[in-house]
C-alpha cells in the first residue's frame, strides 16, 4: 500500500469521541484564539493573529489520537479557505485593513488560517454535525455572517456593500460547512483505531 492509499483511506473507528473535558478546552481554544486573532488583523499585528491560530492548531494536534489525519484536515480547510475568501475579496464586497501602503489583492493570511482554526473543532465540538447535512449547512447560512460580521465590528474587516456581502457569505457558508463536515469524518483523527487483527 503506497504512502497515499495510507493518508486517504478511512479508518475504522470505535465510538471513542472526546471526552467532556476535550469538547470543553477545545470550544474555549477556539474562542479565545478567534477573538485574540480578530485582535490582532484589527490592530495590524496579522503576525499574531497567524502565531495564536498556530498555537492553537499546534495544541490540537498534540492532543490528537492520530495528528497526521487532523493535520491534513487542516490543510484541507486552508485550502477551501483561501479558495472562498479570494473569491469573496473578488466580488468586492469586502474589503480588510491594508496595514502596509497598498490594496488588499489576496485574502489575509490569518483569515485563510481561520479556516484551520475551525478545522480543529470539526472532529471534537462540532463533531454533533456528522451526518446532519441540513443542520451543518444552516449552521453555516446563519454562523458564517455572524462570525464575519462579528470581526467586521471588531474592524478586522470591512463590508463595502453589507447586504449582498452578508448573502454571499451566507451562500458560501451553506454549502462550505457540510463540505468540512464531510472532510472531517474522513480524516478524524480524534476517534480511537480499532486495533486489526
């Protein structure tokens, strides 16, 4: 079996979610390393904003069963992320603080390594969305534009135009949450192996 075949093939898991105590600091993780990163992109500081987000990414998977499954999801999410937000940024409906002379042509570093932060919450506190496509892509319609627009009042962004940059975000959001969900049950690295015999 190649290289390959190894990090793509699924596993086969036992029950062995987190524990209460894992949901509990991974869900606080995620809040304080998202409001010290919105702290950091709405003060120009984007390099904090990219270390606290590395650290928090750094600290799942040294508490990950199986990390190089966790850390491809990460990749995964960064990629979808730098894909969507570039598109975003295209359509000109939004718009982030050039902290340097010059416009914004590419979506933030740090934005795009929010999408890993997210990521890391997918296989433990967001784990109640395996299978449930309509509620994840809800959750997305209705998560995704209050969490942008929560940054935006935090000046980490700005809306150019908020209705239709709302509706976006809400589209892409709706469709880009199943999508992770789908990822992650695909690369859990949270859930115990069953041991082969």
């Amino acid at each position: 079996m190649t290289l390959r075949d190894r990090a793509f093939r699924a596993p086969v898991l036992t029950g062995g979610g987190p524990t209460p105590a894992t949901l509990i600091a991974n869900f606080t993780v995620f809040q304080v390393t998202w409001f010290a990163a919105i702290f950091g992109a709405a003060h120009c500081i984007p390099a904090w904003s990219a270390l606290c987000i590395c650290c928090a990414i750094a600290w799942h998977l040294g508490v990950a069963e199986r990390p190089s499954r966790e850390a491809l999801l990460v990749g995964f999410a960064c990629v979808i992320g730098f894909v969507l937000e570039n598109l975003q940024l295209m359509l000109g409906h939004v718009t982030f603080p050039s902290c340097a002379d010059g416009a914004v042509r590419l979506a933030p570093y740090w934005l795009v390594a929010m999408w890993g932060l997210l990521a890391i919450c997918l296989n433990v506190s967001l784990r109640w969305l395996r299978r449930r496509w309509w509620l994840a892509a809800v959750l997305g319609a209705v998560g995704g534009p209050f969490s942008f627009a929560s940054g935006v009042k935090l000046g980490a962004a700005y809306f150019v135009d908020p209705m239709p940059a709302l509706l976006t975000i809400a589209v892409t959001w709706c469709a880009a949450l199943p999508l992770l969900v789908w990822l992650s049950m695909r690369f859990d690295g949270v859930s115990r192996v069953e041991a082969r015999s």
